[in-house]
C-alpha cells in the first residue's frame, strides 16, 4: 500500500496545472495564467515569494540593484508585451535609496495566442532577478505551460488580485522640467484628488534621472502636484517622455497612479504640500548590533592583538578580583571614550564639509609615525631595554605599561587607536550608517563598537568560571613578556612600511632616525638616573618622528601585477565592453584587506578564475586620502576599507563581498555575474 501511494504521489505531482512553481534559493516562484478580463488576449503572471528579509527589485531600482528580468520561448505567431510592475516599495539603506518588493508579489505579462496556435504548444519563459539582504545574489527559475493551460484559465481569483496590484493610469499627461540642477515633475490632479492622502512617494520609471535618496520637495496647487528632486549626478535626458508611480495612503490603503511626463512648463510657485514620505530604514537596535558585533571581531584583527597582550599582561599582575575587576572597567573606558572621541572629531570635520572615512588618522603620515615608534619602543621595554620612560612618548609607554587603573584605562586608549582601521564585518554598514545620522545616534553607534572591542577583557573578571582560569602571577611573567615583544616590533614594522608607502624613502629615514634616537633617549637600567643627553635625546626623537608631515609626498605609485587603477569611467567602460570588473578597495595601513590579497586574490586558483572571465581588476587605493574613493565607499553606505565588488558584463549593478574573502566566495560571485542578465 505504501508502494501504491507513493507511485500515486509521485504522477500527480508530474500532472500538468494551469501553475507551476519552483524554488531557487531565497525566492519561491511560480506561474499561472489565464484570458484577461478585456477578453482580447491573456495573462501570464509570475509570482515571487522573497524569504523573511530579502527583497527583489523593481523595473528601475534605484541607487542600486537589478529588476526582474524575463526571456521567452513562444509558439510561432504568440507574441508577450511588457512586464507590468505592481507598485514598488521604497528602502532606504545608508544614503542608497532603492525600489523593489520584500513580500509576495506578481509580475503580469498580455500574451496574445492566435486562434491556429496548437493546444499542445509550450510556452517557456527564464526569469532572472536580483534578491538582497546583507548580500545581494543573482538568482533564476524556468518555467513552462501549455497552451492550452493558458486558454482555460482557471485562476482567475489570483489574476484579479495581480491586477488590483497594478498602479491605475492616469491618463492625462504630466510634464517635467529641468531647473537649477533639479528635476520638477507635475502630475495633473484636481487640488482635491488626493484630500487626505499621506505617505506619497514619487517612482519614476526611467534611471539616471532624478538622485533618488537627496531632498524631496513637495507642492500642490491648482495645476496638480509638483514632485522636485536633484538630478542624478549622471543625468540621462529623456529621449521623449518619462513614465512614473505616485503611491499615497488614502481612505485605509494604498493607492497608485502611473502617469506619463512630456518635457514641458512645470511651475514651482506652489505652496508645499506637508506630507513627507516615510521611509523604510533598518532599526536603531539592529545597527547598534551590527556595531557591537563589529567591535567583538576587532579583537580577532591582528592590528589588535599586541595591544591585547598588554592588557593580558596587567590583568595577570593584579593580585585581587576586586582590583582585576576595577581594571577591566577602566580599560573599556579608556576604549569607549577613545572611540567617542574619534566619533565626535570625524562627525565634526565632516560638518564643516570634510569627506573622511573611518580610519583616517592612519592616512597621515605623522600619526602612522609616533604609533610606530610608540609600538617600537613599548617592544623594546618588553625586552628590558628601559624601565619607565620619561618626557611625552615615555609617559606614553609607562601609562600602557603599569598596572593600575590608569595603566588599564591607557591600554583601552591605544587598542581603540589601532583598531579603527581595521574594518570588521558588520562594522562597516554600521558605520556608513553612523556618519550620516544626528550626532546622538552617531555617537551611540560609536559607543557600541567601542563596547564590542572591549567586551572579552571587560567581562572575563566578572565570570567567574573564567576569573578562576586567570593565571597567578609568577616567574612565567618574565618569559611571557619577552615574547609578547615580538607581535609589537612586527607591529612597528609594518607601520614603517605604510610610512614609507605614504611619504616615501625620505619620510621613512626621518622617522626611523626619529624612532632610533627616541629609543636611545629611553634607554634606562634599573636605578639608573636619565642623563641631560638622553632626555635631549627623547626629545629630539619625539620631534624627528613628527618630521614626515613635511616630507615630499611620493608620487603616485603604479599599480602592480594584472591590477589597474580604479576608476568609474573606467568601470563603465569595461562592462559597455562586455567584460566583468572586479574592484578592491584597499589601504595598505588596513591589514585585513592585506591578509585577503595576499590569500585569496593573488592566489592561483583566483587568477585563473579572473582570466576564464575576462575580469578587468581594478584597485582603489585608499593609503592616502582620495576624495574619490571616499565618494565611492559612500555610494556603498562604507566607510572604510576593505569593499570588494564584482560587477557582470554588459551592465549592472555591483555584488557586494564579504570583507572576510575564500576562494569559494570570490568563484561563486564570478559565476553569479556570469550568469546574470545584461542591463
């Protein structure tokens, strides 16, 4: 019997319907079909069913992302029209404004089927779209029916809903005019038409017209509503007439209407209309998440973990819980504030029109200097070179050195400093979200990274399953801090590389000289008196190590191996030529970034992807300050580095990596760009 019911099971789920359905990944999809309402032709629908927070896309996405595309197969004589798109939704991610759908929906195709056309006959269609969330990926479905399936219908209820979906047509065209570097749109309804409306958003069909997340003005009047925005940065001059949705909320539902635009006199005199539309942005908690969660990983970054063995070490010398207590509540103090601090003077020089990004503080050459002699001569204090220091660098060193809770608090101020170039996962949507909001909300996003940075050292004294595990103090103290030299003077090391990448063979000598003369300045055996010499000395090397500020900038280096300089005329170019373009944006001072170069995409298997593809590698640069990289992080709600994008052939949106790359990674998202439609 079992037998039985299964092969019975099995036929019927081969049996032909009027819908068939797949799924592909994080969309479910669907089709079904049946003779239109107006009893001229019929309808083929395709419905899309995104997992629980992943959205799909509209005709015209916005600021990013790819509409759903269809390739048909037809009987000889059947002919499809356009995709009819119900109305779109609006997200707003960063300053990224994009169009598309987060819940089931249903693109509707007329189909017109000549009487001759065979019963028997297949219609075929390949739908291809684009499914967002943290990540954006490329997905698709066959599907096929019948003929005859279409001509008997038989899901009426599901077409009538899909219709309904439809925007309704205004048919009375609108004009748009051009003014002052933006865009008036005018759509002619009665100053009544809309009494009572709320939420209205304005899409227009056409891309590269109007920048979809800058300043909406609304007006109304008499001649209808006014809709201003700025143009695109590359504007695209209609051919002939613009097509768009006006969605409001009215009498408890949605409402839209599709009207046409013609070029044409728009007036701009009208009173406002206050009725701002709402916008769909990703919760406060879920970026204080990210945030946190960013800052956890730092302590995984390898910029970090000397400094953590500082700390490590004055947790394992404090005799009591209480004091390794206090301790720990000082250094994530000493952490936050530092984050806070860097926060409020990135918020502050932005606000006078300065585009930095996180990380800034290691494009000048004078802090990537004094860090390095401070990580240099903190290494050789390790080895006994010098007891406590004095002067400003030796304050430095004895403040990371000594136990206590200004010890602590010091050690959480040089792991923030360190750290913030190293852009973790999660931690680089929170702060491309962070820099465009209030400074209140701004600060509290800083304050959770700084918290996620400092929360492993912060808690393990108040566990106390871990605080048992603490070591006792004792000889293997000494032995231990010998070796934790090592992570410092490597440390020193490449910080002296990015010193000479940015400022050059004279900027490296000066600051090297500065470090050395520091160095000897500190030098100091126990019970030793410092000598005038030597706090000359100190002095002196402190100044020297400040010198590369005015050294002759490098001039601009060439790219090496089979990368070239980015650029976005050069990343237009490339995919109007049919090739894929793979972009890295990198800093030599950001580690993470170099960890991936040198083992994923230097690698010989990832070449040989690259070249199977025909990817154009592009590097962007971002050692020293680019305005232009900046504004291209920014397009990507960044804020630093790593960003890695691949962009498909012929046209289209980029795919967004993860900034932790594998193999896998880098050949699933050639595959995917491969394989994706053409814009």
């Amino acid at each position: 019997m079992k037998n039985i019911l299964f092969l019975l099971g099995l036929v019927l789920s081969t049996l032909s319907s009027p819908a068939s359905s797949a799924g592909s990944g994080q969309v479910a999809s669907q089709i079904f079909a049946g003779p239109a309402p107006d009893g001229r032709d019929f309808l083929i629908a395709l419905e899309l069913s995104p997992n629980t927070g992943w959205h799909t896309y509209w005709d015209n996405p916005g600021d990013a992302g790819l509409g759903t595309r269809i390739r048909w197969t037809l009987p000889q004589g059947v002919q499809a029209g356009p995709i009819l798109w119900p109305t779109p939704k609006a997200y707003l991610e960063g300053d990224l404004q994009t169009y598309g759908y987060g819940d089931t929906h249903t693109l509707l195709t007329r189909l017109s089927i000549p009487p001759e056309t065979p019963d028997n006959a297949l219609i075929s269609l390949k739908a291809r779209w684009l499914v967002c969330k943290d990540i954006c990926i490329p997905e698709s479905a066959d599907h096929q029916i019948s003929v005859a399936e279409v001509r008997e219908g038989g899901m009426q209820d599901l077409l009538a809903e899909a219709l309904q979906a439809l925007p309704e047509s205004l048919h009375n065209s609108g004009h748009f005019s051009l003014d002052n570097g933006r865009v008036y749109s005018l759509i002619p309804l009665p100053a009544d038409a809309l009494a009572g409306a709320s939420n209205p958003q304005w899409f227009p069909a056409q891309p590269k017209f109007i920048a979809h997340a800058g300043e909406v003005r609304w007006q109304r009047g008499d001649a209808g509503i006014v809709i201003s925005n700025p143009q695109h940065p590359d504007f695209r001059q209609p051919e002939q007439t613009v097509s768009g949705v006006l969605s409001v909320d009215l009498e408890g539902r949605r409402h839209a209407i599709e009207v046409t635009l013609t070029a044409g006199a728009v007036p701009t005199d009208l009173p406002p209309w206050n009725a701002a539309p709402a916008a769909t942005t990703t919760p406060l908690w879920t970026i204080l998440l990210m945030a946190f969660a960013g800052g956890l990983i730092l302590n995984l970054m390898p910029c970090v973990f000397p400094v953590l063995t500082l700390k490590a070490m004055n947790l394992a010398r404090a005799p009591s819980l209480t004091e390794k207590r206090a301790e720990s509540l000082a250094y994530t103090l000493g952490v936050v504030l530092s984050f806070l601090l860097i926060a409020a003077l990135l918020l502050a020089l932005r606000a006078g029109g300065a585009a930095l990004g996180w990380g800034f503080q290691l494009q000048n050459p004078v802090v990537v200097s004094l860090l390095a002699a401070l990580m240099l001569v903190l290494g050789l204090a390790l080895l006994g070179w010098s007891q406590l220091g004095m002067g400003l660098m030796g304050t430095g060193q004895s403040l990371t050195q000594q136990s206590g809770l200004r010890g602590a608090f010091f050690t959480g101020v040089l792991a923030a400093v360190v750290a913030s170039p190293c852009t973790a996962p999660f931690m680089g949507g929170a702060l491309g979200y962070a820099v465009l909001q209030p400074a209140p909300v701004a600060l509290g996003i800083f304050a959770a990274l700084g918290l996620g940075l400092a929360a492993p050292f912060a808690l393990l004294p108040w566990v106390p399953a871990l605080a048992q595990r603490l070591p006792k103090p004792g000889p293997w103290m000494e032995t231990l801090k010998h070796w934790m030299a090592v992570p410092l003077l490597l440390t020193a090391t490449w910080l002296y590389w990015v010193l000479w990448r940015q400022a050059g063979n004279p900027g490296l000598l000066l600051g090297l000289t500065g470090a050395a003369v520091l160095a000897y300045g500190l030098r100091q055996k126990p019970g030793e008196q410092r000598s005038p010499l030597k706090r000359i000395a100190a002095v002196g090397g402190l100044a020297l190590a400040v010198t590369p500020l005015w050294a002759p900038a490098p001039e601009a280096r060439e790219i090496s191996g089979n990368w070239q300089s980015w650029s976005a005329q050069r990343v237009l170019e490339a995919q109007s030529q049919g090739r894929m373009v793979f972009v890295d944006f990198t800093a030599d001072w950001c580690l993470s970034c170099l960890a991936n170069e040198r083992t994923v995409l230097a690698s010989n298997e990832v070449q040989t992807l690259f070249k199977q593809h025909d990817t154009l590698l592009l590097k962007a640069d971002w050692t020293q300050y680019d305005p232009a990289i900046t504004a291209a992080l920014a397009e990507f709600g960044r804020n630093g580095v790593p960003l890695y994008l691949v962009y498909p052939p012929g046209g289209g949106a980029a795919e967004v990596l993860p900034q932790l790359l594998t193999r896998g990674v880098v050949r699933s998202a050639l595959q995917r760009a491969a394989d994706a439609p053409a814009s």
